[in-house]
C-alpha cells in the first residue's frame, strides 16, 4: 500500500514538473522607472510595464530606479469567465 502510494505521488510530481516546464517563458529589457516590494515598472520603449513580483521572486544585483533590468516572467490567468458556445451563440442571433 505504501509503495503504490509513493508511486502515485512520483507520477503526480512529474506530470506537474512536465506541465510546468511547458510554460513559456518572456522577457522584458529597460530602465527601472519605480520599485514596490509587490511590482517593479520598465519601460520599454514609450511603454511602461508593470510586472508584479513576490518574496519568491529572485533578484540578482542592485535593483533600483535607474538601474537596467531584465525581467523573466510567465503569463497565467487569474480568472477565466466562459461565455457559452460560440456556435450556440450564433444560432441564437438568427
């Protein structure tokens, strides 16, 4: 019973790993504009990005306004809403 228990937590572990590995990541390059302890904001052309970031979030070097970063992030979904099917949706409209 232990082993088929241990077994069953591998797999979960590594279909997780797996799923996570296919996360892609982006990047971001430019002068540090503002630092918070929850965001940091780079602009990036006439563009400011504001990317949040947490106690786990690891940096490397004095970050600071002025300063040059390089932000590595993932995009996720803090909610999704459903509409209904789009199919249903176009029958509906006739």
């Amino acid at each position: 019973m232990k082993i088929a228990a241990a077994l069953t937590g591998i797999a979960l572990l590594a279909a997780s790993t797996a799923m996570a590995a296919g996360t892609k990541t982006y990047q971001v390059t430019g002068p540090v504009l503002e630092v918070k302890e929850d965001v940091v904001v780079v602009q990036k052309g006439k563009e400011k990005w504001e990317i949040a970031k947490d106690k786990d979030t690891k940096v490397t070097g004095d970050l600071k306004v002025g300063s040059k970063a390089t932000v590595s992030y993932t995009m996720k979904a803090a909610t999704i809403e459903a509409k209904g099917d789009a199919k249903g949706d176009a029958k509906k409209k006739k």
